[in-house]
C-alpha cells in the first residue's frame, strides 16, 4: 500500500513557506446619534437665548461705554483689597483654629469647634448687620489707654465688611487646614520628633508644606468665591463694584446694562484668580507626581512647533 504525501506550500528545499500575514481587522466606528442630538438641541437653545437678548431692548453701547469709568475702576479696585485682606485674616485665623482644634487641650479645641459651629452656621449677611448695628448696643469701643472713639465712627462700612469676611472665613478655613494637616502621614511627625525637632518646627517645615497640596484647590475656590461675595457689602454702604454698578444704572436709566458690566469685570477677575490657582496648584504637586502637566502656555507652544514640522511632528 503506498499513501501519497503532498506537501503544500513548500520552498525549493521543501521548507514550509511562511504563513500569509493576517487580513488587517476592519474597525467600525460605533456612531452614538445621542450625542448628535443633545448637541443640536443645547446649540438651540443657546442661539434662542441670544437671540432674545439681541431683540431685547438693551442698550449694548453703555457698557463699553462705562467699562472704564473712574467709579467702576475704583470700585474693582476695593473689591480686590476686600478680597485679599479678607482671605489674609481667613487663612491665617483658619490656621490658628485648625490647631486648636487638632490640640489635646479641650479647653481649646472647644472654643475651635464654638467658633466654627457659630461662623459656619449663620449667613454672612446677617453677620455683617450684625456687626455694623453693633453700635445700638455699645456706644463707644473703650481699648483704654490705646483706643477711646464712638462705635458709630469706629466701625466704618469697609471694617465691617473686613471684619464680616475675614471672621466668617477663618471658619471655612479652619476646616480646611484640618482637613490637609490630617492628610499628612503621621510618620512624619514621629521621624521629625526622633530627629529632635520641636513640635512648632515640625509643624511649620514637615506638616505644612506637605499639607499644602490639599489646602491650595479648596483655599483657591475660597478666593474666588470671596471675590464674588463681597457684594454683598452694598447692603452695609460700601461701595465697591457692585454698588458702583448699582449707582451709575441709576444715573444713567441703564440699570440692566451696568449689571452686565459688573459681571463682565466679576469673570474678567476670577478668570486672573484661576490662572493663578492653576500655577500655584501645580507648585506644591511638585512632589507628589514624577511629571508636571504641561501648562497651557507649554501646550499651545508644544501645538505650534508640531504644526511646523513634516507629518505633524512625526519623525
């Protein structure tokens, strides 16, 4: 019996030949028309809401108009004072609550958590009233033999606007600063003290600067946020930019208009604040990553140069 053995694909010297290389997989996109759908629909009615605007009867010219005017430039300007002198006695009444409250002490970390529980609890409005009709209940501020004057003179509407943020804040930040304190590993803390260094030493060169890193995004959204509230110091007879928006609408029967204008200033400022937030951010996340996300300068230049080389910057 003889079987017939045929060999297929084989070379000269019988060698099996190499296999075919595989057919390159065809991939088909899946097309979500949801997506489609929720976009056309959020275009309309992005287009009905300016449209209604541009057929409004607004007078689109007094803003550029009044953009630059003195009172609203000045008014921008106390805004942003408010704004940082608020935030310096919030974080730094924020730092003091936060290791009281973190103290073995009760004595202390009561009057922490009182605070707290108090400025936390209550609207900033109605602190700030309180503190500018505080002159009904004493009638004169007697720091003898420093400070002897009335209340109604000693508490102007910027102190009290001061006063009304800053004090309000603390509260916010104490929260906060616990909050990145605790997020430090304890170990760090022991390895400080075995090396002999004091507990405010270990505190302010180990602790802090790794704390750090959580305390900044929240303590950025504090800022930003302070900038918007302080607004809210027209209803104690401080002008500031809302209040000078306030009183040029009335001048000018423009009252609509200059509210545009002071929100325009508003996104113009905190946009400046979260440019800043972003660099500082990504400060102290220089230990926590091996490579720093590029910033935006960086990324548009990155962009740029790649356009400007053959095949999109491919070798």
């Amino acid at each position: 019996m003889s079987t017939d053995i045929t060999k297929t694909g084989g070379g000269a010297d019988g060698a099996p030949s190499p296999a075919a290389p595989p057919e390159p997989i065809r991939a088909i996109p899946v097309r979500h028309y949801g997506r489609y759908v929720s976009a056309l629909l959020a275009l309309g009615v992005l287009g009905a809401i300016v449209y209604a605007f541009a057929q409004g009867k607004i007078n689109w010219g007094a803003i550029p108009d009044y953009f630059f005017d003195e009172r609203i430039v000045s008014g921008a300007g106390k805004t942003l004072l408010l704004t940082v002198l608020s935030m310096a006695i919030g974080i730094v009444g924020g730092i003091l609550l936060a290791v009281m409250r973190l103290s073995k002490n009760p004595v202390t970390s009561s009057i922490a958590w009182f605070y707290i529980w108090f400025f936390r609890g209550t609207p900033v409005l109605v602190q700030l009233f309180i503190w500018f009709n505080l002159g009904l209940v004493f009638q004169y501020i007697n720091l003898m033999p420093l400070y002897k004057q009335e209340w109604s003179v000693f508490m102007t509407p910027f102190l009290t606007a001061l006063l009304g943020f800053g004090l309000n804040e603390a509260a916010y930040m104490a929260e906060i600063c616990r909050a990145g304190l605790q997020s430090v590993d304890e170990g760090q803390t022991e390895a400080a003290q075995a090396l002999g260094m004091s507990h405010t030493k270990t505190l302010w060169r180990i602790v802090i600067p790794q704390a750090m890193r959580v305390i900044v995004p929240p303590t950025g959204n504090e800022v930003i946020n302070m900038l918007k509230t302080t607004s809210l110091v027209s209803a104690v007879q401080f002008t500031e930019l809302f209040r000078a928006s306030q009183d040029i609408g009335q001048q000018s029967g423009s009252p609509v208009e200059m509210y545009f204008l002071a929100a325009a200033w508003y996104l113009i400022m905190t946009s400046i604040l979260s440019v800043g937030q972003y660099y500082i951010e990504r400060y102290y996340a220089r230990g926590s990553s091996r490579q720093l996300p590029a910033t935006p300068w960086q990324k548009v230049r990155g962009t740029l140069f790649s356009l400007g080389r053959p095949n999109g910057g491919m070798a």
